[in-house]
C-alpha cells in the first residue's frame, strides 16, 4: 500500500545513504518529499533529492507559503523518516525548536517518527546525546541505535549510520503496523537471541544445525520498530545486521550463555529464538581428526551443554519476561507444554519441523502456549508479523501483572 513520507535529511556526511532510503521508498511504490536541513544540502545538492523523488525538495518555510508546508507537510505524512539525524537535530527536536522547515514538520506530525542517528561516538556517548535521546523515546519517537563500524576519516566506533536497506525494514514493519499504531515497546529493553551455535569439534569441523536466525532477526527488527532497545545476540547467521540494535557475536553455547545472562540482567523480557546446541565433544582435537588405516570413523564423546533457557528462568526477577522456543517433530504442543514447564518461562513459541519446514523459509506458522494455559495458534505468515502477534502477547504479560 502506498504511503505518504516525508524523508528527513540532517547534515551529516551520512547523508549520502539517504539517496538508497530515498530508493528503496520510491520504488516500493511510496510517495516521497524530501526534507533537507541547510547543512544537509551542502552534501547532497536539491537537484539529487528531486530527481530520485520525483517530488520538489522541501527545504525551507518561505517556499509555497500559501500551502503552509511547516503544517501541511507534517499532518498530511503517514511516517517521518530522518536519516541521518545528528546530534543539533536530536538536540533541537527534544527541545521543541522549530527553526527549520523539518524541525516544524517534527512537531506537528501525528504519525510514526524514525530518526536514525549518525555522529562520532563522543558526540553519541555525550550525557547531552543520552538525555535527548531518553526524552525522545520517552515521547514515543523511535531513535533506532547506530550502527559500529568505520565514521569520517580514519575514526571507529559507534555512531555510523545503519544499512539503508536495514532502516528501510524497520520503517515497513512501522508502516505495516498502521499511522496510528503507538511504539508500545517504547522504554523496554530487550533481548532477542538468533542462529545456531556451533560447537569445535577440530580446526576445521564443528557440530552445528540448520537455525538460519531469520526468526530471531524478525522479532528484533519488529521490537525496534515499535521503540524498543533490543540487544540481539547473534549466533552463526548469514544475515545483515537489523538497523538499531545492539548487534553481539557469538559462536559456541557457552559464549552465548555468558552474553546473554550478562545483557539480559536487566531486560524485560528475553526472547530465546537462538538454536543453542544441546551436546559438545568433550574433547577438542587441537589437529585435524584423521580417518583410520581401516577406514573407520572416530569415536566422539558428547557432554551436555548448560540450559540456558532455564538458567535465566530460575535467576529472573519478577516482571520479566521469558519467551522460549521449541522446534519439534511429533507431538509438537505436547513437546512444547513440557518444555514451557521446564525453562520456567511464560511463552513457548511451537514450530513443527522438517525438510523445507521453518528453517530458512520468510515465512512461519507457529501455536504459542502461555504459562497461564491459553493457546494462540498463528497461521502462516512473514516472520516479522508473527513477531509482532508473539510482542503482544509479551505485552498482555506485563499488562496482566500490573
């Protein structure tokens, strides 16, 4: 469905990545006008923005006076967009300052708001930068996180603007959700595991499994979407990191033990899509295992690996919130209602599983039983939609504890 957006552009060298957001609307079938600060078109002159909007650039607020587009333009926007947003920008939009033509157009739309920040880590890190961005969320804007990775010159740190093509996801999911849809996640923190781990076995091999992470990578792109922090812990995936979270790496069962009950301390809700593997060799051959003289294959030892799921369900404190998952064959609920009951948690996502079933599809069908004994059975759709069914139900838990 084609929406109305209005394309903030702050004046950052980032600037230039706003040309493939830019794109990726328009082509998507979505009706742009770009709205560049001053400073942003000392980067990229008018003549590109219009050119790839089809739209006259808006950029100040004595042009077309008659139409008033300070309001206009603002009330009018199904979404607002502004990437790169820098520091001056998050700093006079918390303020309420209207000295430009986009800071006007950020006070008096009624839509979803995205900003995504860019600027050097200092500028990110300053107590200044925190309490705008605090204040911002707090009002239901969404400042999704900077991306890591190489700033201006030979700088790096946090602060680089995330994937065009990843801000483009957050502000469909966004979109799919409806104009008036509040970021209801707005102020949690949460953390959302993803991939399968992978155990060394020798140099060259590892025990592993077929997670490609999709799922777990939905559900934080739908949590940023509507306001979340989210700290993904990503496991073995061949996926682009989601715009605005806090991306950590890990590879074995253990690393992502210690990453997750380290950043889930302080979640309110942790969401386990991970594919943890349940065994390891007791042993790491420090060489490449050979085949013997005969033929014949080696003898592997296997050891438990920690539960992790339930390590945390036994640890959490009241309020939050534990979402498990459970990919099984057979009896599936049955499975998934005796796994419920061990992690201790208040959701088991269930997926029924097998060749060309759930791992690496865009889509998935899933029944998720509560704790309290209900039963929602999802149909078959996006992950990132089912996603958001499962935030919901996340948000009946703590509406019901309150």
């Amino acid at each position: 469905m084609s929406a109305e957006i209005v394309l903030g552009v702050g004046g950052g060298i980032a600037a230039y990545k706003a040309c493939e957001l830019l794109r990726l609307f328009t082509e998507s079938g979505h009706r742009v006008r770009v709205v560049p600060t001053a400073s942003a078109l000392r980067f990229v002159g008018a003549p590109t923005w219009a050119a790839l909007s089809g739209q006259p650039v808006a950029d100040d607020v004595w042009s077309e006076v008659h139409q008033v587009p300070h309001v206009r333009l603002g009330q009018r926007a199904d979404l607002v967009v502004v990437a790169p947003a820098t520091a001056d920008l998050l700093a006079r939009t918390a303020h309420g300052l209207a000295d430009d033509l986009l800071t006007n157009i950020l006070l008096t739309a009624r839509c979803p708001v995205l900003l995504a920040p860019a600027m050097h880590t200092e500028m990110w890190e300053h107590p200044a930068t925190v309490a705008n961005v605090a204040t911002l969320r707090g009002r239901g804007v969404r400042v999704i996180e900077p991306a890591v990775g190489r700033l201006t010159g030979a700088d790096s740190g946090k602060g680089r603007l995330p994937d065009p093509a990843e801000i483009f996801a957050v502000a469909r999911r966004a979109l799919a959700r409806g104009v008036d849809a509040p970021a209801d996640l707005a102020g949690r923190h949460l953390v959302v595991t993803a991939g399968g781990t992978r155990e060394p076995l020798d140099p060259v091999r590892f025990l592993g499994n077929r997670s490609s992470g999709k799922q777990g990578y939905a559900f934080a792109r739908a949590a940023v979407a509507r306001g979340a922090r989210v700290t993904l812990i990503s496991a073995n995936v061949s996926l682009a990191a989601p715009a605005g979270v806090d991306l950590v790496r890990v590879g074995s069962t253990g690393e992502l033990r210690t990453a997750t009950l380290a950043a889930a301390e302080d979640a309110d809700a942790l969401v386990m899509a991970a594919a943890p593997a349940d065994f390891r060799p007791a042993h790491y051959a420090t060489g490449k295992i050979k085949k013997s003289d005969d033929g014949g294959a080696p003898t592997i030892e296997l050891v438990t690996n920690p539960d992790i799921a339930a390590e945390w369900g036994r640890l959490r404190r009241p309020g939050q919130v534990l979402v498990v998952f459970a990919a099984e064959t057979g009896d599936a609920e049955a499975n998934g209602r005796a796994k419920l009951a061990r992690k201790r948690a208040d959701l088991v996502v269930v997926n029924e599983v097998g060749v060309d079933k759930v791992f690496g599809a865009e889509t998935n069908a899933a029944a998720v039983i509560g704790a309290d004994g209900t039963v929602h059975h999802l149909p078959e759709q996006p992950k990132e939609e089912l996603a958001d069914r499962v935030w919901d139900l996340v948000l009946a838990r703590w509406a019901d504890r309150s």
